[in-house]
C-alpha cells in the first residue's frame, strides 16, 4: 500500500493529495489538555508543574484572542474618525481606475469590507486613496 503523504507525485498509485489548514485555537488546546488528562496512566500521573504551565499557556491563548478582538476594533474606529474628520475638505485621491486623480469636497462617507469610501459629489473613492487634503475654501 502505498502512502498518498510520502509520494512525491500524486498520480502515481495514490489518491489526490489533500491539504488542509489548522488552525491551533483555545478549544483545540483544551480539547489536548483534556485528552492528555483522560489518557494519563494512574500510576504516574502528570507532572503538576507542567500541568500549571499548559493552564498558563491557555490563559495566555484567551488573552492574545482578546487583545486581537480588541486591537482590531479599535484600529476600526481610528480609520473612521480619519473618514469623519475629511467631511468638507478638499482631497485630491488617486483615481482606482487609473488616468488623472480624482478632486473634490468630501461630502459624506460609508463603510465597506474593504474599508471606509470618501464621497466626492457623484464619486466614491477609497479613503486609502487619498494623496492630499486641503482645507475648503470658504465661498462669498
């Protein structure tokens, strides 16, 4: 029998090679450390020392997951205060289908997946496409 993950060329008598992606989380973490604890032979159990240091490394996982969420949400809130703070100024935005830049006021803003998109009259440009602001200039 031959062995599809040693087998350098997937057509030669083997299944297709499948790869998938893992990706080591708290529950996959918890789930070891449980399975490590059901296992464990009675007679000689677990060292408590490393039993703390694998409860540390697990806090330490829930803690980075938080300071993620956290980090994330505010970076968020920092790129739309950025948008906010370019209604009624002028930007000059490099155009995103190429030719000349884009010029106008800001006059509004939304948020996409992609990030927040300035209004410029009829236009929408993405915010991370602005070359210049300049402040408007008051009309008589």
């Amino acid at each position: 029998m031959t062995n599809p993950i040693a087998n350098s060329n997937p057509t030669v008598g083997s299944a297709p090679r499948v790869e998938t992606k893992q990706t080591f989380d708290k529950d996959m973490f918890l789930k070891l450390l449980v399975a490590q604890l059901k296992y464990q032979n009675p007679l000689s159990p677990t060292d408590p020392t490393a039993f703390m240091q694998q409860s540390a490394q697990f806090s330490m996982v829930e803690a980075m997951e938080e300071l993620e969420k956290t980090s994330s949400a505010s970076m968020l809130a920092t790129i739309e205060t950025s948008a906010v703070a370019l209604i009624g100024k002028n930007v000059i935005a490099a155009n995103p289908f190429g030719g000349a830049d884009i010029t106008g006021t800001v006059t509004g803003y939304r948020v996409t997946a992609d990030g927040p998109v300035l209004k410029l009259g009829n236009t929408e440009v993405p915010l991370s496409s602005v070359k210049e602001v300049r402040q408007a200039v008051a009309s008589s």
